[in-house]
C-alpha cells in the first residue's frame, strides 16, 4: 500500500515538475519574445539622420540618452581641483601682470578659465572681447570667425553659405562679421561637431583641421581610430591664427582659420612658420613689440607628453568608458578626469587614487613656480622697454630687445594657454617657461644697458600693477565703460538673437 501510494506520487511529482516545466518554458519565450520587442522599438525608434550634421543636441536625445544626459552635465560648473575645475575664474584678478603681458590687446580686459562645452556660446557673448556690436553704434570687433569653435551650426553654416553641399569652402563664413551670425550660433558644443549624424562615426566638423592635415600630405579621414578620439578635440584644442584682412598674398581669404603646423606640431615650428609669414598678432603698446598671441595648443603640447607619445587618447582620460545594465558607452561629461579617477587613471595604473591625485599636483605645482616668475620678469621687462623707448633709445637699439621680447612671451604664452599641459607634457612647459625667463632676462639686461648709453643709470621706475584694476588703469583701460556696454548688449541684442533662432526652429530650448 505504502509502496502504490509512494508510485502514485511518484507519477504526481513528475506530471507537476513536467507542467512547470512547460510553464516556464512558456514564460522563457514570452520573456525573448519581449525583448525581441524592445529591441525591435529600440530600432525602430532610431532616426536615421540624412544629413551627416545635425546642429539641434535635442534631435539625439530620445535614441542616445546615455550620452545625451552625460553630454547635458558638462552645464556643471562644481567640481573644483588643486589649479581647474569647471568653475569660471577670473585669471586676470589672480595674476595682474598678464594685464600688461596683453596690453593693445583685448585679453587684457577678461580672461576667465575654461568651463564645460554647454557654457561654450554664453560664455563668449559675455566675455569683453567680441566688442558689443549695436550697442551706442559700435562696430564689430571680431569676425565670424571666432564663433568657430563654439558648436554645429559652425559647420551648418559653412555649408550654408558656402557651396551648399558640406561645409569644406568655408570662406564666406570666416568672411562675415561675429555679429552677423549672432542668430545662428545658438547650440553649444555637441553631437554633430565630433559625430556624422548619419551613423555616428567620429568625424571631425572644422575643414581647418583637414586643410593643415592636407598641407602636410595627410588624410586626416585616413587616421586609426585610436588618433580620431583625439582629433575630434583637436579641431578646436589646437593654436591657430586668421589671415590678416589686408594680407597681400591672400586677398580672397580675409580672417580665415588657419593651423601654424605646416613645419610641425612644436613651438619652434610654429614659430618658423610665423617668422617666415611676418606675422604677428598686435604691436605691444608698452614696448612696441610685434606679439604672437597663442591660442591653446592642447593638442600640440600633448603630443609632447608621455601619454601623448605612448597613444593615449583624450578620450581615454576625459571621455572614460561607464556600464549601465550591461550597456557600456563613453561618459560624455567632458570634464577633469581627476573626478573620477577610478574610471580614468586607474584603468591603465594600479596606484591608489590619491597617489595618482599626487601625481598630478606635483606637476602642476613645479609648473606653476616658473610661470609665476616668467609671468614677472617679462612684465617687467615690457614697462622697462617702455622707459627705454621714452628716454630716447632707438628704433636699431630696440629692435634685437624686441625680437628678444617675441621670444619670451610666445613660450610663455604657449605654455599657460595649453590647457592642462602642466599635466599633459610637463617637461615641455617646464622648458618653454624656462626659456621665457632667460629671453626675459636677456630683454632686460640690454635694456639697462640702452638705459646707460642714454645717460639712466640705476632702477627704472615700476607703476604698482599689484591688482587688476589697478594694471587695467595703467594701460589706459575704461573698465567700468566696457562692462556697462556689455550688460546692455546682453539685455538688448543677445535676446533678440535667441527669439529669432527659436521661431525658427534652430534652437530647440
Ligand atoms: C567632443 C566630441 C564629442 C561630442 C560633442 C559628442 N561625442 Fe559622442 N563620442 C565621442 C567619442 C570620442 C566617442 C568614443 C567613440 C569610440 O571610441 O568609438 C563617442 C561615442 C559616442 C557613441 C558610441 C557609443 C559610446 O557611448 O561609446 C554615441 C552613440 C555617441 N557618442 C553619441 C553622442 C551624442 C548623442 C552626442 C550629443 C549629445 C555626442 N555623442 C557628442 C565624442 C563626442
Ligand atoms: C567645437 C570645439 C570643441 C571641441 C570639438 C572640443 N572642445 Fe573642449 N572646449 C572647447 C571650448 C570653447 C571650451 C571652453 C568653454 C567655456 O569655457 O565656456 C572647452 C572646454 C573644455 C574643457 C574644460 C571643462 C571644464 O569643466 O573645465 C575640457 C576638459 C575640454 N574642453 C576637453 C575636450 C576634449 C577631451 C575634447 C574631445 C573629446 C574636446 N574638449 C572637444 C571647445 C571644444
Ligand atoms: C589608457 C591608459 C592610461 C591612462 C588612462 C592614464 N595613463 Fe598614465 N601612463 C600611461 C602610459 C602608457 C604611461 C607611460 C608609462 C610607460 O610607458 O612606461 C603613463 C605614464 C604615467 C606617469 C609617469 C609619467 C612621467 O612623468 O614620466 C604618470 C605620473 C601617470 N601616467 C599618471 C596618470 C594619471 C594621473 C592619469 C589619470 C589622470 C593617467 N596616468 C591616465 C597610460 C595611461
Ligand atoms: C593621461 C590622461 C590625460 C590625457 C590623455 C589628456 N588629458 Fe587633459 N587633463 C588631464 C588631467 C589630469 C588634467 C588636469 C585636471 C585638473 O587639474 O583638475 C587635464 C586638463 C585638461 C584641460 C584643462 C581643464 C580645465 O578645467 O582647465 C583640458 C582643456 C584638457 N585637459 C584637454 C585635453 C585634450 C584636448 C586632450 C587630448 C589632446 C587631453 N586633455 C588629454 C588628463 C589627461
């Protein structure tokens, strides 16, 4: 009895662990059947883009929202290291002496640290250096030309006012006026500056990377892919210069976007290149010295640094992979890789976080004690030409001090406007600083000598430039002028660029 019963539950157990079997498997199929449904809407909800530039960031996010939301935090302004951040600080209140470096020239009136790539358009409507075009009739200071690197509609426009099919004939862009294309330049830094909208390959938007590329018998669409997740900053992390509107040999191509790399990606490259070309950026007002303002040649001056020459990308350090769900994509959130060390760093070094934290402040520190004294010694020796030149030392007297001069302030120059460098290639800055100090030295010494031949013996004179506002008197700036027109161009024209964008659907937010 006790043995039939124990068989009659047998064939129990086996019909029950049968049916739940066959449940499961049901439940197993409708389950692949649902994600063959998410992942069939996840494709279907994916707009195929026909043109390779899409300039409005919105039009991205429903199908890429992971790197749409990253994208979207570069707005963040908290983070805050040792010497960066994405805060906004004013540099000329913390090193007056760059007011004098920058004399006769517009970044002795603002010149703030850089800050996440949405700020990227407000940030340059608000900075006293584009001149506040329509406010009391005052002209354009600057071209079109200098929206270049701000965001999509570059290339969207290029290609409207160029040849209609790309944007690769850009000249009539960097022909017009920076106010003239106030209502197009409304989306920040996005998509379709590093991406073909079309499949979302890298693909760098600025024909002046193609061109110096190009002039040096490259391809630039021919590079590893590795190289693209560099060169996709390097269109806009990179020093350039416009050719003069009056530029003889050029006619055809006032302020046109160039890269000095002809000859290389060095300083003394670059150097050879302009000294061959005569150019120079403005005349030095103190010393009467033609200047090479440099821009920022992240780029080039990465190359020089270890990471740099060992293929490190800048993707690798500000752009590190993240996992959600499964689903590994680049963090967008462009930023200091020092705030997430553990996706950064520590992906290719074993150290703990604050060792490599370390690293990084040493660097920066021994940097920035040489700058302090070039920044120093070469204002100085700026208002001691000035002195020279007021007490009779001639035009063949100042020369080889000027030409010395040049010299001193491009290193120095090209050191500091290399944001990050102090980490990326800090041998280099080391040594382009250090130059800039001896030429400095070199500067002053033949100018006392000047000084003595004219009958000066002794100390020249120094104004106090020991603040801001203090410098900005010096060299003759109305501060107070220029930020009042400033604030009425905010109030009265930038409005009225942004309506029109909106109606006409340019700018979606
Ligand atoms: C400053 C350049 C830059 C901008 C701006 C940018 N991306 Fe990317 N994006 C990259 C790089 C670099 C990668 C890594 C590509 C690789 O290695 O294959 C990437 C990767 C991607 C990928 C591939 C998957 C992944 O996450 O690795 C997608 C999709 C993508 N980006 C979408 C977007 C969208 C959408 C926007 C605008 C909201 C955007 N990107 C803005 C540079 C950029
Ligand atoms: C279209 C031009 C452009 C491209 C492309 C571009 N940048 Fe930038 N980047 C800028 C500008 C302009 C700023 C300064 C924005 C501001 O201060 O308002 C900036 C700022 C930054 C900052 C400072 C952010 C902070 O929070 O302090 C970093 C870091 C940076 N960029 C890295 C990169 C990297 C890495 C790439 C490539 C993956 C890249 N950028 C591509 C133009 C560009
Ligand atoms: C993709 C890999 C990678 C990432 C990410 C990376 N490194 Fe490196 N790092 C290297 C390589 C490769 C070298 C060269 C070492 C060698 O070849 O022996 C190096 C060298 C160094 C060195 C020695 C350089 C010198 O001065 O001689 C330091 C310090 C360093 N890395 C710090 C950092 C820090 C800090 C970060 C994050 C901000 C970082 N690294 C991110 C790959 C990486
Ligand atoms: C090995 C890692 C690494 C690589 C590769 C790298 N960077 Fe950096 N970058 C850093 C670190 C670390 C800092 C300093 C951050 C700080 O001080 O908070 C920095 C700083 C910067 C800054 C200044 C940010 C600020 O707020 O002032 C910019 C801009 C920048 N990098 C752009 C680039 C570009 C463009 C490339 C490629 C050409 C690149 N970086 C390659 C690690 C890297």
């Amino acid at each position: 009895m006790a043995k039939q019963l124990k068989k009659w539950q047998g064939w129990l157990l086996f019909l029950g662990s049968m049916v739940i079997v066959f449940l499961l498997g049901l439940l197993v199929s409708s389950l692949m059947e649902r994600r063959a449904e998410v992942a069939s809407v996840f494709n279907n909800k994916r707009t195929v883009f026909e043109d390779p530039i899409v300039a409005q960031n919105e039009k991205f996010k429903a199908d890429y929202p992971r790197e749409y939301d990253t994208w979207a935090m570069t707005e963040d302004t908290s983070f805050e290291s040792k010497y960066n951040g994405s805060e906004e600080v004013d540099v000329l209140e913390q090193r007056p002496e760059m007011v004098i470096l920058w004399a006769g020239y517009a970044f002795s009136r603002n010149y703030n640290t850089p800050r996440g790539h949405k700020h990227a358009l407000e940030d340059m409507r608000k900075i006293l250096r584009t001149g506040n075009p329509g406010i009391d009739g005052d002209a354009d200071m600057q071209p079109a030309t200098c929206w270049t690197c701000k965001g999509p509609d570059v290339p969207r426009m290029m290609r409207e006012l160029g040849n209609g099919k790309d944007q690769f004939e850009p000249a009539n862009f960097y022909a017009k006026k920076w106010s003239e294309l106030g209502a197009e330049e409304v989306n920040a830094i996005g998509c379709s500056d590093c991406h073909d909208a079309r499949t979302m390959e890298l693909r760098p938007a600025r024909p002046a990377l193609y061109e110096a590329f190009a002039r040096r018998g490259q391809d630039l669409m021919k590079s590893t892919h590795q190289e693209m997740r560099s060169l996709v900053c390097a269109q806009c992390h990179v020093e350039y210069y416009f050719i003069k509107p009056n530029d003889p040999n050029n006619p055809d191509k006032p302020n046109y976007l160039m890269f000095p790399h002809d000859k290389g990606l060095t300083l003394e490259d670059a150097e050879a290149y302009y000294d061959e070309i005569g150019f120079y950026d403005y005349i030095h007002p103190l010393s009467k010295t033609p200047i090479l303002k440099a821009q920022h040649p992240g780029w080039e001056m990465s190359q020089q640094g270890i990471h740099g020459q060992r293929g490190v990308s800048c993707a690798d350090c500000h752009m590190p992979y993240m996992s959600e769900g499964g689903v590994k994509y680049s963090d967008h959130h462009i930023m200091s890789p020092l705030a997430n060390i553990d996706r950064t760093c520590q992906t290719c070094h074993r150290q703990d976080a604050e060792t490599l934290r370390q690293n990084v402040y040493e660097r920066q520190d021994k940097c920035t004690e040489i700058r302090n004294r070039a920044e120093k010694e070469l204002a100085t020796a700026h208002i001691e030409a000035k002195f020279a030149i007021d007490n009779g030392a001639t035009e063949a007297e100042m020369k080889p001090i000027q030409a010395l001069l040049r010299k001193s302030q491009w290193r120095w120059d090209y050191a500091i406007a290399s944001h990050g460098a102090t980490f990326h290639a800090p041998q280099e800055v080391t040594r382009l600083l250090s130059l800039s100090v001896d030429f400095a030295q070199q500067a002053r010494l033949a100018i006392a000598k000047v000084c003595a031949k004219h009958g000066f013996t002794g100390d020249i004179p120094l104004p106090d430039i020991s603040t801001k506002a203090k410098a900005q008197q010096y060299i003759g700036l109305d501060m107070a002028k220029l930020e009042d027109k400033n604030q009425r161009f905010l109030d009265e024209i930038v409005p009225k660029w942004l309506e029109d964008a909106r109606a006409k659907g340019k700018l979606m937010n």
